[in-house]
C-alpha cells in the first residue's frame, strides 16, 4: 500500500514545472510505482496557452478547480471546462488549452509517465520507460 499526499511530492523530482513556465505538475503515481498509469495534479496558469498532443499516450482530466476553454485543434471544436468537468484524449486528439483563471486538474496517463517528461516541439511527451 503506498500513501503519499501532494504536500509529501513538493519540492521533489515529482514536482514537474514546464520548461514552458505554462504548468506543474505534482506526480503522485508513477511508473516506477508498476501498476500500470499515473496520476497527478496539474496547474495551468491562467492567461496561458498549451498546445499538446498525447501521440504515445491516453490521458484522462478532471478539472477540481478554475476554468480554461479546451480546443480541439484537428476539429476546432471547444468546450468549457470548469470543476466536476471530465475529458478524455482517447484518439490522441492535438489540442491546446487556455486557462482564463489558474486551472487545477487530476490527470490520469496510460501508459504511466516516469516524471522527466516535458512537452516537446511537437506538444508531445516522449514515451519513457521505467524498470519496476
């Protein structure tokens, strides 16, 4: 059994702040954890734009606090996100947020994430592996 508060990741190679300066990230569940996805709390500063695009993973968000607008960049299709609000990039959708207040989500990524990722040129996070 693992317990681990975000208050525990602060200030650890768990705490992810974006190259970007658009977002950190608190990694709760690793990789390195063997059970098959990871789990975090991502902030998205408000008045930012990221342009992402998950091609090597599924990633599930909740937002718990602040509201962005969501862009589907490959349909153009936007939807309000604000708390109780869930989406899921299920076909690796590109897409790019705008957070018009700061934006706090739970995200969940499949395959798990390892913690050193960033977004590169492309928004995409690189697929890193992890021995168990």
């Amino acid at each position: 059994m693992i317990v681990r508060s975000f208050k525990d990741i602060e200030g650890t190679d768990r705490h992810v702040k974006a190259k970007s300066g658009t977002w950190e990230s608190k990694r709760i569940v690793l990789a390195r954890e063997g059970v098959g996805f990871s789990l975090h709390e991502t902030v998205l500063y408000a008045g930012t734009e990221t342009s992402m695009w998950y091609a090597n993973h599924i990633e599930a968000v909740l937002c718990v606090e602040g509201e962005a607008e969501l862009t589907n960049d490959e349909t153009g299709e936007k939807h309000l996100i604000t708390p109780g609000t869930m989406y899921l990039l299920d076909g690796h959708e590109r897409h790019t947020l705008r957070p018009r207040t700061d934006f706090r989500c739970v995200c969940v990524f499949n395959p798990p994430v390892t913690g050193r990722e960033d977004h590169d040129e492309n928004g995409v996070y690189p697929l890193l592996t992890e021995e168990v």
